[in-house]
C-alpha cells in the first residue's frame, strides 16, 4: 500500500479558502495513486475559535484550576473539530472520508499529561478505513493512556502524529504542510529574504527546531529519521515541493545537492533569563547544589557555563522566580537577567571551520549588540543577547553569513 500522511497545521486550516487547498492537495493524493492519511491540528491561532491557544484562555477565565488530566480532554477537542470539519468538507466534494481520534488511531502513551510520549501504534482502524476506500482524518496532537484517559503531546504535536503514523504505516512520505514555503534560513516573520532550504539532514533541522525554528516540532524529526522515513516541509498555498529532510546521503547525492555548507540557518528563542550564581564564602559544591536544586523544582537549565567565578545558565522567563526563591533559600544570590534571548547559528558543515566565532562576534558589535553569554557545539553556536536586540542579531547573522543568497 502507498501510503502518503499528510498533516495540515493550524493556519492551514483556519479560513475556507486554506481549506480549498487543503482538499486539493488531498486530491492531488489520490491522483497519485496514494493512499492519503490526514493528520489535522486545530483550526486557527490565538483567538480564533477553536484554537488550542483560545481553549487554553477558554480554561483560565472559568476557573484556571484543571488540572492537567481535564485540560488534555479540553484541548483534544480543537483537533476534534478540525477533523469533523475537514471530513464534511471531503465527503460534500465527493472524496468519501472518515475521522479517527488519536486513540481510535490506535496511539498509545504514558500518562504525562500535557506532553505525553508515544509509546506504541495499533493502526489497525486506519488500514480498515484505506481498505473501505476512505481518506482517513486522525486528529493530531493527542493519544490516549493504557487506563483510556486522553492526553496531548505537548505544544506542536501534531507533527509528531504525523510522523509517528508514517512510521506504523510504514508510509513513503510525510508531508508537513504550513503557512510558509519550507524550512528556511531564519524565521521569515523576523527575516524578509530568508531563503527556503531544498534538501536538509535530520539533525540539522532537528537542531534547528530544538533551537526555535518551530516549523516542525524536534521530536517529530527524531521519530521520522529513526523511522528513516522522508519527510516535506511545505506550503498548504502552493504546489511547491518545499524541504526534503532526510539522510545526510541521500542529501550529497540527491537533487539540489549541498555539499559546502557551513552555516544552514538561524533559530531563536525568546523569553528567557540568565541566571548567575558566585560561591559564597565557605560555599562548596557550588555546581552541584545549584543543579540539584533546578532538578528538583523540575525547572529546565540551559545555556550552562561553568567556572572557577561560578556557574551561569539560563531558564525560561516564566520560571526565573521560582529558580531565584529556591536559590535564595540554599542562602545564595543569584543574580537575574530577565528578557533575554538564544540566538542560533546552525550548520552541519561548521566543525572545525574557523572563524565562524569571529564572524558573528563582527556582526554584532557592528550593530552594537552586546553579547551576555556564548558556547558552541559542533553543529552550533549560540549567543545571549537582550530581547530588544533579537530580530536585529538574526538580521545581522543572517546577513553575515550571506543566507540570503
Ligand atoms: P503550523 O500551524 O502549520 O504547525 P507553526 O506556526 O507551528 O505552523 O510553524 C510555522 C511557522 O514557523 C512559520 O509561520 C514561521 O514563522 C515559523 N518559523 C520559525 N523558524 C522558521 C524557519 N527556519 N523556517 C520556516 N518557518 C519558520
Ligand atoms: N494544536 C496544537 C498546538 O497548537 C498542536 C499543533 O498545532 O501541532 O500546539
Ligand atoms: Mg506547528
């Protein structure tokens, strides 16, 4: 069977003329002799009805206390009825469909709600519908526990449905389809002339998405490349291939090959603080005390730098003051920078190349950014700037580093 799962992401779906593509590119499909399985997630962003952003504003204004068992079953529903949705819009054009949630799609997980993890895939009701000669529509971004309780795979889940039935089906393809042409070189809301990418590795586009490139979510990258299925990157409002990600074999040889390519793309995350701690005077363990203790709070470090002055790392904004109370009472003082921002340069092909620190340190002093904090990898290298200089540090890199070409 040739199956092809395509999944459509919120803006896809959100007016009716994003749905006329919708049903077009589904059509196209079945032209093609595949046998289509549709993940959908909630129609729209913030605001719009349904929404998973509106559901979770629908839950703060009547009461903001249910706990995360109860808000899974909310948010469950904005998948729900997109699916519904999307299956009357085929079946009035003649293109008989039918809807599975995530638990009748047979997606199991454990019982983290809010983020829960697939653990296995019986798609057994999804073969029956291809077998009935149904388009099947399985509603994104949720599963179900062994106990039949409903949970949710965290924000951008539904890439990881997507890609987790590619996998159980042993599908040919997935395709991701969104609001922008593929992956590109930075964030086009911040960019203008960023480039799409034709052909990217796995890890390079997962480091990209850990980073903030949230085209597609990490974990769904990770599922397809340990699947070793291929997966497209493309637009809902166009016919264009957009991004293949797959083996890096496959991308020295195949069509649009890359082969010198220091930097791949730019990433960003806002909304973080840095946190900087120095030994007290008979203070030991330092290290170990402060790590511990975010440890214990379930508070998620980043960014960490040690050395003999101390220990620097980073948390998001909306934890700062939970890690600083429980800093404060180890009897430390911590200093924090809130408002802060992870600015990423990402590129397989940069290990070992020199001067690429040089480069980016040129670009933003030339714009008078002040770096807070830097550390690389073999892939990576990041810096921490204030907030208010993000968008122009992307610019800056972006320029640098010639992506736009
Ligand atoms: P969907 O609802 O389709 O899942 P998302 O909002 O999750 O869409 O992801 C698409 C958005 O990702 C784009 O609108 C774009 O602004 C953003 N984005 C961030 N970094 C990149 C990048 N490197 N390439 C493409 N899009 C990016
Ligand atoms: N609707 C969910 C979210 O907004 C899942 C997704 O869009 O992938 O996070
Ligand atoms: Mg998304």
């Amino acid at each position: 069977m040739k199956i092809l799962v395509q999944k459509f992401g919120g803006t896809s779906l959100s007016t009716a003329e994003a749905r006329a593509h919708v049903i077009e590119h589904i059509q196209d499909a079945l032209n093609q002799d595949y046998k289509p399985v549709v993940v959908v997630s909630a129609m729209g962003r913030k605001g719009e009805p349904y929404a998973t952003d509106t559901l979770l504003e629908w839950a703060a204004s009547n009461g903001n206390a249910l706990p995360p068992r109860e808000r899974d079953m909310l948010l469950v529903c904005g998948e729900l009825i997109s699916a519904a949705t999307l299956c009357s819009l085929l079946n009035g054009h003649g293109i008989p469909a039918t809807v599975l949630t995530g638990a009748q799609a047979g997606i199991r997980t454990n019982a983290d709600f809010g983020n829960a993890q697939i653990h296995s895939i019986d798609p057994v009701r999804i073969i029956e519908g291809i077998e009935e000669g149904k388009v099947v529509i399985v509603a994104g971004f949720q599963g179900q526990t062994e106990e039949g309780d409903f949970t949710t795979l965290g924000r951008g889940g539904s890439d990881t449905s997507a890609t987790a039935l590619g996998a159980a089906l042993h599908a040919e393809m997935v395709d991701i389809f969104t609001d922008v042409s593929g992956i590109l070189t930075a964030d086009p809301r911040i960019v203008a002339d960023a480039k799409p990418l034709p052909i990217v590795s796995y890890v390079e586009i997962c480091n990209m998405a850990h980073l903030g490139a949230k085209v597609i979510h990490p974990r769904a990258v990770e599922v397809a490349m340990h699947a070793g299925i291929p997966v497209r990157v493309r637009s809902t409002f166009s016919k264009d291939p957009g991004t293949l990600v797959t083996h890096p074999s496959v991308l020295k040889s195949g069509p649009g090959a890359v082969h010198d390519r220091f930097v791949t793309g730019i990433a960003h995350v806002a909304g973080v603080s840095q946190i900087r701690v120095t030994p007290q005077e008979g203070s030991f363990d330092l290290q170990l005390s402060v790590f511990k203790a975010m440890a214990q709070e379930r508070i998620s470090v980043d960014f960490i730098n040690v050395n003999p002055s101390g220990v620097v790392y980073t948390v998001f904004d909306h934890e700062a003051d939970r890690a600083a109370k429980k800093l404060e009472e180890l009897g430390l003082s911590p200093q924090i920078t809130p408002n802060c921002a992870k600015v990423s340069v990402i590129g397989g092909g940069m290990n070992g190349v020199p001067g690429i620190m040089a480069h980016i340190v040129e670009a933003l002093t030339k714009e008078d950014i002040s770096i807070l904090q830097s550390a690389d990898s073999n892939t990576t290298i990041w810096v921490l700037v204030e907030e208010h200089d993000m968008a122009k540090a992307v610019r800056a890199l972006h320029k640098q580093f010639e992506l736009h070409r």
